[in-house]
C-alpha cells in the first residue's frame, strides 16, 4: 500500500480554513512525513491527479462552475471532509439566499450580465455525500489535526455533536450568561472551538454552527432577557451559519421521540 495522498479544494470561500492548515507549521512537517500532498493550490502549484485518499474541501458552491466540479472532486475522494463554515453552512455569502440575487448583482457590478453566479450559495452537502465536517470560521487546528491522524490511523476521528457549553464545563469557564448576563450562543451552537470566546469573556457567536437538535427556542427569551432586541437576535443568528436551517428558521424543536 503506498503512501495516502491529501488533496485540498478551494470554492467560494476567503481561504481562511486553507490557512489554518499551513498555519499548523511544525505539525504539518511531520503530517507531510506520513502523506503525500497531491494537490493543494494554496501551499504548491504541483498538482498530481487523482484519485485521493482525503479530500479537504473549503467553501460553498455559490456558481454553476463549481456544481460540476464538487461532483467531480467527490467521484475522485475516498474520504471527503468539509473545513469551515462556508462547506458546512453556506457561511457569510449564504445571505444570499434571503434576497434576490438580481438585486445584489445589478447594485453592486457595473456590467452585471458577465456575472456568473447561482441565486444561492450552499453547503458543500447539498451536492454530494459528506463523510466528516469539521466546523468553525475558521476550523480549530487541533480538531483538523486529530481529524487527520485518526483519518491516517484507519479510525474514524472523534468529533463533537454536544454544545459549547459542555466545553466551558470541561474547562472550568464560569458561564457568561449566568454570572455576567452577557448573551451567549453557546447552549445551542456545537462544540470543537474549546469554548474560545467564553474562556475571553465573552459570549459566542456560533460560527461553529448549530449543534445536533438545538433548543433554539428557550434560548431566545434568555437573549431578550439579557438585552437582545428582536433585530439583535436576528443578526446574531444570520452570520457564519445563517444558511443552517435550524439558525435560519429560529424554531423550538420537537422533543425527542
């Protein structure tokens, strides 16, 4: 068996997640030790061709180009990973999808019939099957890492379906909300960030996205409370993963059955 190969994709992103890898430094030199990097536009122009063991994939699919292109990275990839928001969610650019794109282009381009672009920008899997997403704007390195060796060890990584509230616990963080009514997005936004914002003071912000069947809806009079107005709410929710369903609908969920 020779040597895994890892291909990095870019689509409609800021490259932020990319970044993250390459800002791995003395980690990614022994990473590169164990795997060949087959295609990685943001590190090397060589660029070998498939197929390949892991694909990382970064950004949404926001033009008709870039439909093909996913389908055709996914028919190359034993192991697909979205990283960040963007591939997860849609990220920043699926604001998009609440307003005419039409509008958008004819406002912000002089000559907007040369733009090619689709109405909405989307996750990464609504095109194709997914095997792992690792959230966050950008990813956490150490999450990206573990992911990587348990990817090159025959295991599947561990990541985290429960709330970044479980993370304060774990790291002894007195809760914003409680002790300071700073609002916090916390409760309902999934782990893997190691708490960042709160172990800073300060309440989250949710780019990780939603966690698995969020209470979104008994957190909303807790915001309020702690002096959210209504439009304060809706920015909040309409950020890094504003293309999520259960941020954009804002709903309580159905009890478990």
């Amino acid at each position: 068996m020779g040597t895994p190969t890892l291909a990095v994709w870019k689509f409609t992103s800021c490259d932020g997640c990319q970044l993250t890898l390459l800002d791995c430094e003395d980690e990614l030199l022994t990473l590169a030790g164990q795997i060949r990097i087959a295609h990685f536009i943001e590190a090397s122009s060589a660029v070998e061709p498939g197929p390949y063991d892991v694909s990382l994939v970064e950004g949404s699919v926001s033009t008709p180009e870039e439909v093909g292109r996913i389908t055709e990275i996914r028919a190359q990839s034993r192991i697909l990973v979205t990283i960040g928001a963007c591939a997860c969610h849609g990220g920043i650019q699926a604001l998009r999808n609440l307003a005419d794109i039409t509008e958008f282009t004819s406002t912000v381009y002089a000559s907007p019939q040369y733009i090619s672009t689709l109405a909405t920008a989307t996750p990464i899997a609504a095109h194709v099957p997914v095997d792992y997403e690792l959230r966050g704007c950008p990813i956490d390195r150490r999450q990206l890492l573990n992911t990587l060796c348990a990817l090159l060890a025959g295991r599947a990584p561990d990541l985290p379906d429960t709330s970044v509230c479980t993370e304060c616990k774990r790291r002894g963080t007195t809760c914003v909300t409680v002790s300071d009514g700073i609002p916090c997005l916390g409760p309902v936004t999934q782990a893997g960030c190691g708490a960042l914002c709160p172990s800073y003071h300060r309440g989250c912000y949710g780019c990780f996205g939603p966690m698995a069947r969020p209470n979104i809806g008994a957190l909303l009079p807790i915001l309020s409370v702690n002096g959210m107005s209504t439009d304060d709410i809706d920015r909040v929710f309409s950020t890094f993963a504003v293309g999520a369903p259960p941020f954009a609908e804002r709903k309580r969920d159905e009890p478990p059955k």
